[in-house]
C-alpha cells in the first residue's frame, strides 16, 4: 500500500498546541466488571485539556477523558495490575510533555501522524525506565494518548468555530484520503465516509458482565444506591432490547449454559414489555483457544436456544489479540456462520488487513485508540465491505459523550455499548445535567441528535485573539 508523501499547503485553520493539562481521578465500581477471565473493581480516569492556535490568531481549549482501562489494554501474567496502571500514569506525563512541545501546525490528524510514533517511542522507554517484564504494548500506549488525539480535535473544532465532524473535507484537510490509506482512496475524503449530522438515537448495548446477576442476587451482595442491579431489573427500568454478554471462554458448559440463563431471563423480562424484537452480541476477550471453541460453542447454542442464533449480530475478538501468531488462527469456518469483529487486536491500519486475512468480518473502533485512527479505519472498514461497530471502555461523562458522537457520525452503526452507567454513575454527574438524553436511558436507547455543538460536539467555540 503507497501512501502520498505530498506536504499540505497551509489553512488559516491550521492549529498547534500551546498548553496541555491533566489530571487523574480515581472511582470505585459499584459493582465488580468481570471479562475476558478478569474483573474489575476500579477505575482510573485520564483528563486532558489542551490549549491550541490557528493561525488567525485565535485561541481555544479542548477536553477530553478516558478510562486508563489496563486490564483490557495490559494484561499480564508478569506484569501485576498496579505495575501496568502505574506505567500509565507515568506515560500520561511523558506524553503531555510530548504534546506541549510539538512544533508543527496543522489538522488533527496530520498532528497524530507525526505525534503516534514519538509516544510509542516514549512508552518503549518508559517500560524500560521501569524495568516491566513486559513492554507497554501498542494498544496500551494508544489508550493513554487518546484523550490527548481527542482533546485537539475537540480544540480545532473550538477555535475554528465548527462541529469538528463538519472539518473532515478540502476545505479543512490538506490531504485526501490517499494520503493516509493508499490509492484505493485517491481523490476521497473523510467526511464523504462521516454522516453530515449524528443519528438522532443509538440502541444500547446493555453490558452483562459474565459475574452480573440475571433475574436474582444470589449472594451477590446488595448495592443500596436505588440503581437496577439485576438484568431483570436494567430490562425493566430502560427499555433495554440489545445485550452484550461477556463471556469467558476456556468452560464450553459454562459458556453455552450462562448465555442460555441469559435467553431465559430476557425472554421472561421481555415478554412483560410486548416486545419481541432483541439482539445480542458476544464478546470473548481472547477467551476461546482455537476457532473450534467457537465453532463448538455455537453449534451447541443452536441446539439448545436457537432463538439466541437468530437475535445474535456479530461476535467480539474471539480468540488472541495476537494475529500473526504462533499459532496463527484462522477464522473464516466461523465468520461463515456469524460476523466476527477485531477489537483488542486492532491498533493500526496493518493489523486491520491482517485481521481480514485471518477471517474478521469486520472490526470494532474505540475512541480510546484515538479520534485519528478510529475515524481512517472507519472509512478503511467501509471501502472494503467490512461489519463496523463502535464499543466502550467502561467510559462515564465525557469520555462517552465523545464515544457516542463517534458511533452517531459512522453510518451503518446503530448501537453503542455504553456501561458507565452500570458501574461508575458517580462519574457521569457533571455531564448528565448537560446531555440527559445521553445518560437517561429510555426505550434502550441513547439520545445523540445534541451532539451538534462546535468541538466534538460539547460546545460553543471559545476563541480570543492573541494580544
């Protein structure tokens, strides 16, 4: 694939960093998160503002946030949580540092391609300064840079006084497509892949964790907050009508039973609500050793609950993260029966053709591997005809309204997994008074048509000239 090496002629739009600032906060989960084999019980969030400039002189902040979610990005049998989650943090440093220096001006993604390979480099040192017995791994190092990439796109928006969705075309880009993607993409643009304005509704995608009680507590403790805790109770509160289950892997008899309680329980809770219509998404989190797991478990679904065959939309990284091997999975028996989308293993535009290669359908984008690239693999998704998804990472206030107005921009998507609400509300207060359609579930759905102000959509520009 041959990318254009042309440099862009410079617009008066054109931005650079003149102050970044952040700060950490620390919640508690209400409940415990298990995926994938781990659980959770808290959560780091990253906050990040950055000051830029365009070159009319004018002025303006931008923000962003993200779950430092190591337990996703990290895991390892060497390295301990508090090892991982400690790096982080550390790499939050170099990386602000980083971003407060960089000279070049530009569009925000022209300033991510140049800035990715200076923190990939930092984390390797980082990693080194702290003697891990494993690197930061590239997924890692992605998750602690996004509310940086996140928060210069919600700036440049800002002090350009746009919604930042309306800024991805000639009149704002210096490059096309091309310059990015290779020739298959000559002489297109961003936006001509963008939905001009957000859907005015996505459908939740109801986590259910592979510990959260379904239709009793059964000596789960009690959560005296007044929040639903059963999946009984989420159906009947919200109007929930799409699931994603988490599911473990490596116990074929406990995988297919739980996902069968899981049918029992919905069917019942729906069937009180008249309605007939649900769907479901798996996700494994590497958990199935080999394709025949999954091929396994789906013939055993299809025997004993067919219905959930017929309601089930794609399945979430099935196998490792690990996509050139050893052993290289090959997926495609199972792709023929279900879609299959890439998550953990997507971090760049090579592990997107790689991951075609081994049989994904299709990949899942996440703001925390940045605005820049989730915006190119999305166009990349649509050219070739692959299934596109938007997920989470557990992420509350503002972290999620960028989430969404990612997922309400992509055509083709119709859903979003939004979990903060489940188990960190606490973080979400700030914000919800600002988007309570976002944050007030009803008929299972998140309110996303208010995501049209200037930034990632939170706002009006705050400018003033330079003195």
């Amino acid at each position: 694939m041959t990318l254009s090496k042309t440099p862009s002629a410079p617009r008066a739009s054109d931005i650079h960093v003149l102050e970044v600032d952040h700060d950490f906060e620390d919640f508690r989960l209400r409940m415990p998160y298990q995926f994938g084999g781990r659980t959770i019980t808290h959560l780091t969030l990253l906050n990040v503002s950055v000051l830029v400039g365009n070159r009319r002189g004018r002025q303006a902040r931008g923000a962003s946030s993200m779950p430092m979610g190591n337990a996703w990005a990290f895991p390892s049998s060497r390295v301990t949580h508090d090892q991982s989650l400690r790096a982080m943090r550390v790499l939050a440093e170099r990386i602000a540092s980083i971003t407060a220096q960089h000279p070049q001006r530009g569009h925000p993604i022209d300033l991510n391609r140049t800035l990715e390979p200076l923190y990939l480099r930092v984390a390797a040192q980082v990693s080194t300064e702290n003697r891990l017995a494993e690197p930061i791994p590239k997924l890692c190092a992605l998750v602690v840079a996004s509310p940086f990439d996140l928060a210069i796109h919600d700036a440049f928006g800002k002090v350009n006084g746009v919604n930042t969705y309306h800024a991805y075309g000639p009149e704002f880009m210096g490059q096309d497509l091309g310059y990015y993607l290779g020739e298959d993409f000559k002489g297109e643009w961003l936006n001509g892949y963008l939905r001009k304005s957000p859907a005015p509704y996505l459908h939740l995608y109801h986590s259910v964790g592979a510990s959260d009680p379904l239709d009793s507590l059964d000596g789960v403790p009690a959560v005296e907050d007044g929040l639903p805790q059963t999946l009984t109770e989420w159906i009947a509160a919200e109007g929930l009508t799409h699931f994603k289950v988490k599911l473990n892997g490596g116990d074929l008899r406990l995988d297919v039973n739980r996902m069968v309680d899981i049918e029992r329980v919905v069917s019942v809770s729906q069937e009180k609500r008249n309605s007939r219509d649900w769907k479901y998404s798996l996700d494994f989190n590497e958990g199935c050793r080999d394709v025949d797991y999954l091929l396994d478990f789906l013939r055993e679904i299809e025997n004993r609950t067919p219905s959930v065959t017929a309601r089930l939309q794609y399945v979430e990284q099935p196998t490792s993260r690990n996509l050139a091997g050893p052993p290289r999975i090959r997926l495609h028996r199972a792709a023929r029966k279900v879609p299959l989308v890439a998550d953990e293993a997507l971090v760049d535009l090579e592990s997107f053709r790689l991951a075609r290669e081994v049989g994904y359908s299709g990949v899942a984008l996440k703001t925390c591997k940045g605005q820049s690239q989730s915006l190119l693999l999305a166009a990349a998704a649509r050219k070739y005809g692959a299934y596109l998804c938007v997920q989470d990472l557990t992420c509350p206030g503002l972290s999620l309204v960028h989430s969404a107005g990612l997922a309400a921009h992509l055509p083709g998507v119709h859903a979003l997994e939004a979990n903060s609400r489940q188990y960190i509300p606490s973080a979400n207060r700030h914000w919800k008074s600002r988007f309570p359609a976002l944050f007030q579930i009803a008929d299972g759905r998140l309110g996303t048509a208010g995501l049209r102000g200037t930034g990632l959509g939170t706002g009006e520009a705050m400018t003033r000239s330079d003195s």
